[in-house]
C-alpha cells in the first residue's frame, strides 16, 4: 500500500515537473501564436494563474490587433475565477469601455457590476464596495434596460440596500445604548429617510420613542417639553402602524410617563 502511494507521488510530482518546464518554455519561447493557444488552453482547464502570466505578455505584443480583445476578456475572467473581484471589476468594465459594440460588452459591464457586489463585506464593516455595487448595477440597469440581467441586478441591488440599511440601524441602536440619545435619533431619522419602506420601522420607530425619552429626561427644563412631546408622536405612530407591537408594555410605560411629565 505505501509503495503504490509513493508511486503515485512520485508519478504526480514527474508530471507536475514535466507541466511546469513546458509552461517555463512558452513563457521564453518567441512563437506568439503558441503562447496564444497555450493560454487559452490553460484558461479552459482552469490554470487561471498560469494563464495570466501568458496573457501579461501577449496583451503588450496583440496591442491594436482583434486578438486582443480575446485576450481581454479571459484576462478580466481569470482574475475573477481566482477570486480577485476588485482587479476584475476593472479589466470587466475597460473591457465594456474599449469595446462598447462588441456582443460580450453588455456581459462585461455586468460582470464589472457583479464582482463589487461579491467584494462587498458583512454589513458590520465599511461598505465603500456595497455602494459602488448599487452604483454599477445602476449604471448597468440605465445603458442596458433591454438586458435579460436586470431582474438579477434589481435583486441584487434590493440585497446591497437591505445591508446598507441593517449597518445604519446598528449604528442609531449602538448610538442609543452608548447613551448618545442625540445621535441616535439623527441616525434613526436618517435611515427612515433613505429606506421608507423598511420591514425593520417597527424596531426603528420604538428605538427611535426611547432615545427621544431619554434625551428628554438628561435635556435641561427648556428644551425638555418639546423632546417628551416628539417621544408621545412617535408612539401614536408607533400604535398606528403596530397596534399588536411586542414592545406595547415598554412604549406604554414610557408614553404614561412623558405625557405625565407635559401635564406637570
């Protein structure tokens, strides 16, 4: 048994060898349409990395000639398939921009589009990548509104924006429990404005009625009266929109007390 296994090693280390020379040998060779050939070939079999280097040098020597735009377009993919979405996303969107009438631009531009998409990081970190997706997709929605992506691009916008809009509440909510009752309430009307039609205002609006009853109860006597009413507004909102609301005890608590505090 160790011996076929050893073998085996042996035999896969001989052919990785063997592979390794042949690419180092193009990679010198001076016959162009050979690298070609052999670049594409490593593209197909999934030698992404290999590829690249072959398609470095034949992107200097192809330049001004339709061999080059094949040679883009694997270029941009491989970086993609390794996973390198930023690099992708450029060489993607250069393709679309250099050549706009090609049937592969369309694809191109939405694949720049979709690798920002794939950077953009958990809601909890900077999300410079999420809107520059939403951005692109955008773009993407406005050159080709026939394209049979848009219904991908609209779910994947709808995505960015529900992430976009969890960080925003996390910051109103972190605001709050760090008793900056000030900022929370600007943070939380924010997100109320850029997302009205939240699925999250019932948890909005009830953080948003105790920051305002807590600013109220530190605010000096002049400046209490006007805070305690907006708390007592967001509450009839509040029972408006959610008469059966699971934070009906709390918020009752709090509205006896503010509308307590505008009586005296």
């Amino acid at each position: 048994m160790f011996k076929r296994w050893l073998f085996g090693l042996l035999f896969l280390s001989v052919i990785l060898t063997v592979s390794c020379s042949k690419h180092s040998r193009v990679l010198k060779s001076g016959d162009n349409d050979l690298k070609y050939e052999v670049a594409i070939d490593l593209y197909e079999k999934g030698d992404y990395y290999r590829a690249i280097q072959l398609f470095d040098q034949l992107i200097a020597i192809y330049r001004g000639t339709e061999r080059l735009e094949v040679i883009n377009y694997y270029y941009a993919y491989c970086y993609y398939h390794q996973g390198d979405y930023l690099l992708a996303s450029y060489y993607f969107k250069r393709y679309a921009q250099n050549y706009p009438s090609n049937p592969r631009a369309e694809e191109c531009m939405f694949m720049n589009a979709y690798c920002y998409y794939l950077d953009s990081p958990r809601y909890s970190l900077d999300q410079t990548n999420t809107y520059e997706a939403i951005k692109e997709m955008q773009i993407f929605i406005n050159v080709f509104p026939q394209s049979d992506s848009i219904k991908t691009c609209n779910d994947i916008i709808d995505k960015l924006r529900d992430k976009l809009e969890k960080k925003a509440t996390e910051i109103g909510i972190q605001y709050y429990k760090t008793r900056h009752y000030k900022a929370a309430i600007a943070s939380f009307e924010n997100v109320m404005k850029d997302f009205p039609d939240s699925e999250n205002r019932e948890q909005i609006f009830y953080f948003m009625m105790k920051s305002y009853f807590f600013y109220a109860i530190h605010s000096i006597d002049e400046k209490q009266d006007e805070r305690y009413q907006e708390a007592v507004e967001i509450y009839n909102d509040i029972m408006y929109l959610f008469p059966e609301t699971k934070y009906q005890r709390e918020l009752k608590t709090m509205h006896r007390n503010a509308t307590d505090k505008l009586a005296n």
